[in-house]
C-alpha cells in the first residue's frame, strides 16, 4: 500500500513540474510599436495563448503580461503572438492569437482547452472566426452528433473578390496549412506590390524518438490469502529471495511539440528473466516439513507512462509515472517438499501454476539525460513497480521491482 501512495505522489509531480519555466530567446512588442529584447517562457501552445512571461536578461526577475498589455511577443524565428479582442458567440474576450500570415488578409489560430478557431483579418470585414460546430441532426428517430462546414461559406465570403480560387476555397480544410495556402493565393491575386509574410514555424503533429535500453532488475514477489490445498504448505510464509537479472528493452517517446515539447508519451517494452528461491521449514513435535521453491520466469514488460523532462542545459532531470502490464512468457516452477518422521524422510517433487500470464500495476520514477549530440542524447533512470494479479488458486500475487537502466536517446 506505501508503494501505491509513493507512486501516486509522483503522478501529482508530474503536474507540479510541468509549470517549470522555459525562458527562451525572444522580444515583446508595445503598443507604441517599441520592441524590447529578452527572454520569454515558452510553456505550450495553450499557455503562450493566455499570458507573455518576460525578462530582460537571465538574472533579472520575470514580468507578466496579459493579453492587451502589449501588442504581442514573439520567439526568436519562432511562434509569433498578437493581442486581439475576439467577440464571438463562443469566445468574447481579449486573448493571443499567434500571428500565421501577414497579407491583404491576416490569418491567426487561437486554442483552448474548450475552443479552437481560426480567424481571417482585413480592413473591410474585421475578424471572421473559421471554425467547426457541433450539429445534431434527427435521422429515424434517433439523434445523431456531427460538424459543420459554415467555415468554407465564410472563406468564399471573404475571398468572393477573387474568382480565380473559387474552386480552391471549397477544397481547403481547417488546418494551418490549408488555410495558409488559400490565404496566400488570394494575396498573391490581389496584390502585386506588396510580399505576404508567413510567421508559422512549422512544427510537426507528432514527433517520435527512439530509446535502445540496457539495465538491471532486484523484483520480488509475495502471496497472500493462501488456500492452496495441493501443497501442504502456506505459501504466503514462505520467504522469497529478491531475483537479479539484466534486461533489454525498447523505449518510443512520444512528442507533440504544439501542445507541449516538454510532457510526453513514453512507452517501454523490456524483456528479463526472474529466478526466485523461497523455503519454509516447520518444525513439530516428533516430525519436520521443509519446503523448497524454485521459481524460473521470462517476462515480457510495458510500461505506459507520462514523462515530463526539464529542457535546459546538457543534464537534463526529468520524472515520470504511470502504469504497467507484464506478461510471462515462460514459466517453470519446482516444488520440493521433506517431511522427516522419526529417522525416516520422505520427499516429493510438484510443479503447479503459480501465476497467471498478465500483470499489472503502476510504475513512476526519476531519470537524468545528457545532451551528447544534436540528435543523440544519453539517458540513465531508476523506476520503481508495484502489481498484482490473482492465480488460478486464488492467490493473491503482489509484484515489486527496482529497476536501473540506461541507455541512448535519438
């Protein structure tokens, strides 16, 4: 039960260590146009949309800005943030937007945690919000949840001046680059003196990097609510060894750079083998039980967890939680059992199923990795686990395992 608050607290940590700062190159822009060079936290698309946090220098103390503040701020060759006042039906209130494409038409992307929407900027029409609504509609009597399309009459409304891309606006789907790309046809139609500047940086959906993995196990095992009747011993007082055993393992992280570079998807697949030695010796008045259990596992684990690395410097912490299934691959058990009476023993030799296939349970713990290249970066951690699963004799079987591994990240 320690384990299971113990990793459950590194779970809140996750959420705790995620508000880290990450001060990165950048400027603010006033409203008198003034541009001021520092650093600005960079925390997540969701975030950068809500508040500007900047400082002048790295020894200085940090000054937030609210959306309306200033005009905007913007990462070095990087995401570009305006202030705007955006009233509509869904969202009335002034907010960043970051900044797409500069033309005859502004293009800006905005995103919540419960809104997301486009918005096409000129002098005549002012901001027209492209977005996807929710449509219920009634087929046979039953209800049926979909989306719209209005966006594309609001694009051929904007656009309706340039009929050479009429096909065009009824072809363009509602993301950054779709939309882009209409946008800056339409500029380049309407307007020959004049360069349409794009200010995306472009960042993929998904990112994936791969962790080859090395490391060392201690895992224990213990069972509990015994009624085991096919060997006369309480096999919940049986005092197991700890196994040691190497493993080899797979790591795949997964990044989404536009909700947050810094929390990701980790995904672990590790392959070790398990050798457990228990006994039991009773002693009674004129006769003796001793029992001897040897236990032989391969094991085939995955992990799932939450990863949250702090992104400065060539060290780099980082902890994670999560959850845990195993699965024994191979199982060969040996039971021996001694019964000694008067100056006679007796022996027997059994091999039940202890355990079943699959397991699973929670896993959490802390690494550090190390900048080595561009593309390469080395990785050690520790990770603790904690499961169980009931037998086919109803058993009780609670896992532990202290694990250290290491191994290359690219």
């Amino acid at each position: 039960m320690r384990s299971i608050y113990f990793l459950a607290f590194w779970a809140m940590g996750l959420l705790t260590v995620s508000a880290q700062t990450d001060f990165r190159p950048g400027f603010i822009i006033t409203h008198s146009m003034d541009t001021i060079h520092g650093l600005l936290d960079y925390r997540g698309e969701i975030r950068n949309m809500r508040i500007c946090t900047f400082k002048n220098s790295p020894e200085e103390p940090s000054k937030e800005f609210l959306p309306g503040d200033i005009y905007g701020y913007r990462f070095n060759a990087g995401k570009y943030y305006v202030s705007k006042e955006v009233d509509t039906e869904a969202l009335k209130e002034t907010v960043f937007v970051e900044f797409l494409l500069k033309g005859i038409s502004n293009l800006y992307y905005y995103n919540s945690l419960n809104y997301r929407a486009y918005f096409l900027e000129s002098e005549d029409s002012g901001l027209l919000e492209l977005r996807k609504n929710e449509i219920e509609i009634e087929k046979n009597g039953k209800i049926f949840t979909g989306e719209d399309n209005r966006y594309l009459g609001i694009l051929s409304y904007a656009f309706s001046d340039c009929p050479e891309i009429r096909k065009d606006v009824f072809q363009t789907g509602l993301t950054h680059k779709s939309l882009i790309d209409i946008t800056h046809k339409y500029h380049d139609y309407k307007c020959s003196d004049e360069v349409c500047v794009i200010y995306e940086k472009k960042l993929p959906v998904l990112r994936i990097e791969w962790k080859p993995t090395i490391g060392y196990a201690i895992n224990g095992i213990a069972f509990n609510n015994s009624e085991y009747e096919q060997i006369n011993s309480d096999i919940e007082q049986v005092d197991f060894r700890m196994s040691s055993s190497p493993l080899a393992g797979l790591g795949i992280n997964f990044i989404v750079p536009r909700w947050n570079e810094k929390l990701t998807f980790l995904v672990n697949v590790s392959f070790n083998k398990d050798y457990f030695y228990g006994t039991q010796f009773q002693r009674h008045p004129g006769y003796a039980i001793n029992s001897y259990y040897h236990i032989n596992n391969d094991n085939l684990l995955s992990s799932f967890s939450l990863k949250y690395t702090y992104p400065k410097y060539k060290f780099r912490p980082e902890v994670f939680a999560g959850v845990y299934g195993q699965s024994i691959l191979n199982s060969h058990i040996r039971f021996y059992l001694e019964r000694a009476f008067l100056n006679s023993v007796y022996t027997s030799e059994e091999n039940p199923e202890l355990f079943k296939k699959f397991s699973g349970g929670i896993t959490g713990g802390l690494g550090l990795e190390y900048v080595l290249l561009n593309k390469f970066r080395a990785f050690s951690n520790f990770s603790i686990l904690y499961g169980m699963s009931l037998n086919t004799y109803e058993m009780e079987t609670v896992f532990t395992s202290f694990r250290l591994s290491t191994g290359l990240t690219f």
